[in-house]
C-alpha cells in the first residue's frame, strides 16, 4: 500500500481544486465523491436499494439518480441522511480499499469529505484539511448549485465545524480566494509528502 494522504474539508472548501493542483505534479488522486457517483450509477444495485428506499420519483427520466432532488432530501431530514450513509459508506470504502491497493506510487492523495464524521482518519497515514471561511462556503455554494442560501446552510450543518476537522490535521491549507497562493501551499506539501513516502517506504523495506 502506498503513503496515503487524506484530502478533507468542508463542503465548497476547494478540495477538487487542490486535488487537480497535486494531480497536476503527478500524484494519483483516489476520490471517494467520484466513486461514490461511480456505486450508484444507472442498472447498480445501489441505485436499486436508493429506489426501493426514497422510491421512483429519485430518478430522473433516463433512469439516473436525480442528485439534486435526493440533496434535498437528506440535508433537511437526518434520519434520510443517516440511512443513505450508513448504506453507501461500506460500498465506497470497498472501492477506495481496492484502487488503492492497485497503485505503486510514493503516495496517494485520498479525498475523502467525511473522513473525520466517518471516522475515516487512522486508515491515512498524514491528514491534510482545508480551512475555508463559512461565509465562503455559503457563497460558493449558493452560485456552484444555485441552491437557496438556508439549503447551504443545512449542508454546512450536516458535517463536523471546521475547528474540530483541523484538530486532527497534520497540515492545513488555507483557501479562501487565492489561487496562486494555492498552488505555492500544494507545491511545498507536495515535497514534504515526497520525503515522508520515501521513510515510510524505506521503514517497509
């Protein structure tokens, strides 16, 4: 297994952006939101159980799961939301087990939004978390989904404060506009992972 670094952060913290500037520097990125789009798409068995559970009108004309609609579901009910999780989580995480094995690469960059709400964190070996202003998110939010202002709340709400998710950080990168200073933060992280990989290797060896 490689070095693994989990990318987390809040939702609309910037995390595709930085996972595209250490994907840009060679760096295989595994994606848990990817892969979770991946389990439930058209004639899966988890788009079977999603429909026998919140039923027909989750889909949209085609067949495909109408992702909009089921967000606005479970970010204004809990208990939808726990039971959407509580299904899919051991389906992604087989996924995540299994492209990770198959890479042979220093490291690994595992994004991951709900590494700290699903107890993810001792399956990295280093943490890396995005720090972005509430305000910012709101904002990105409400213009990325043209969603209304409270909807982006709720979703905010849903995940653990920023304050408790950098507790668990071994490095931060804060994002809150600047991209060129993004991509100094990446480069220099990018380094450091470099070295950490090639102890963690040499101690495996």
């Amino acid at each position: 297994m490689p070095y693994i670094v989990a990318l987390s952060g809040g939702i609309a913290s910037g995390k595709s952006t930085v996972a595209d500037l250490f994907a840009k520097l060679g760096v295989p990125i595994v994606d848990a939101d990817i892969i979770a789009k991946k389990v439930v798409a058209k004639g899966s068995q988890a788009l079977e159980q999603i429909v026998h559970y919140f039923g027909q009108d989750i889909l949209l004309s085609d067949g495909n799961l109408n992702r909009a609609k089921l967000r606005e579901i479970i970010f204004n009910h809990q208990q939808h939301r726990a039971w959407l999780n509580q299904y899919l989580h051991p389906i992604i995480q087989r996924e995540t087990t299994l492209q990770i094995s198959r890479l042979n690469t220093p490291y690994i960059l595992w994004v991951v939004p709900l590494l700290i709400e699903n107890n993810l964190q001792k399956q990295a070996n280093r943490i890396l978390i995005i720090d972005t202003d509430v305000s910012t998110q709101i904002k990105r939010l409400t213009n990325r989904d043209n969603i209304s202002e409270d909807l982006a709340k709720n979703m905010l709400l849903s995940q653990t404060n920023n304050e408790k998710r950098i507790s668990y950080a071994d490095d931060v990168i804060v994002n809150n506009g600047d991209t060129s200073e993004l991509s100094s933060q990446v480069m220099l992280l990018h380094n450091k992972y470099l070295k950490l990989s090639q102890n963690y290797n040499e101690e495996l060896s």
